[in-house]
C-alpha cells in the first residue's frame, strides 16, 4: 500500500538527463506538505538530495545545485525531479519523501517524523 510511486529511473550516460516522477495516492500525501527526493547508494547512508515546500520553496544539497531542479504539481499530486548532467557519483535508489499531515497540540500541522516514503527507482549513470 505505497503511498508515494515512483519512477523515471533508468541508465544513462555521464552527462545526460533524466526526469524522475513521484505520484502520491492521494492529495493529502502529496500536496499538503513538504516534500523531497533522497538518493540511497550501496555502501553510502541514505542522502538528501532536494525538498520543496508547499509554496514551492526549495533546498538543494550542495552537490545537486545548478544540476538538479525539483518541483511539484499540487494539482496532480506529483513531485518531479529534473536531474541534468549527471554524474556516475549520482547512482543510486533515489526516493521520494513527504512530510506527515498531524494532529498536534490542538491543530493540524506537518511533521518531518515518520515521512511518508515511496519504493525507490534505480539510477544508473556510466560513464
């Protein structure tokens, strides 16, 4: 009962571009709260690589700056993930991510704690 899907993924060569997809399952999931993609290699812990809030502010790790662009449909509730020039340093299962809407000390608010995950979808770059 994934929540979150993604895909996009594939392989690539150094250099080239792909466009990762994340569809949530319903609209609370993946339009309410912030949202993000990580990026898990073998052997490496698992890696932030960008975030969006609802307005559409985002943040990106330093190396995913310039190369990479997130951005999100409310309406449609997806997140996408615009990855050009990449490198072979990028491989990995990258994932999508969103804040959990809670109910907390009297109102509704969003929570990093306990994201709402989706299954991952593999990237390959070669060089």
């Amino acid at each position: 009962q994934a929540q979150l899907v993604e895909s996009g993924g594939g392989s690539v060569q150094a250099g080239g571009s792909l466009k990762l997809s994340c569809a949530a399952s319903s609209p609370y999931v993946g339009s309410v709260c912030e949202m993000g993609w990580y990026r898990h290699a073998p052997g490496k812990e698992r890696e932030l690589v960008a975030t969006i809030s609802i307005s559409g502010t985002t943040t990106y790790a330093d190396s995913a700056k310039g190369r990479f662009t997130i951005s999100r449909d409310n309406g449609k509730n997806t997140l996408y993930h615009q990855m050009n020039s990449l490198k072979t340093e990028d491989t990995a299962v990258y994932y999508c991510a969103a804040d959990r809407l809670r109910f907390d000390s009297g109102s509704y608010a969003c929570t990093g704690e306990n994201k709402h995950w989706g299954q991952g979808t593999q990237v390959t770059v070669s060089s």
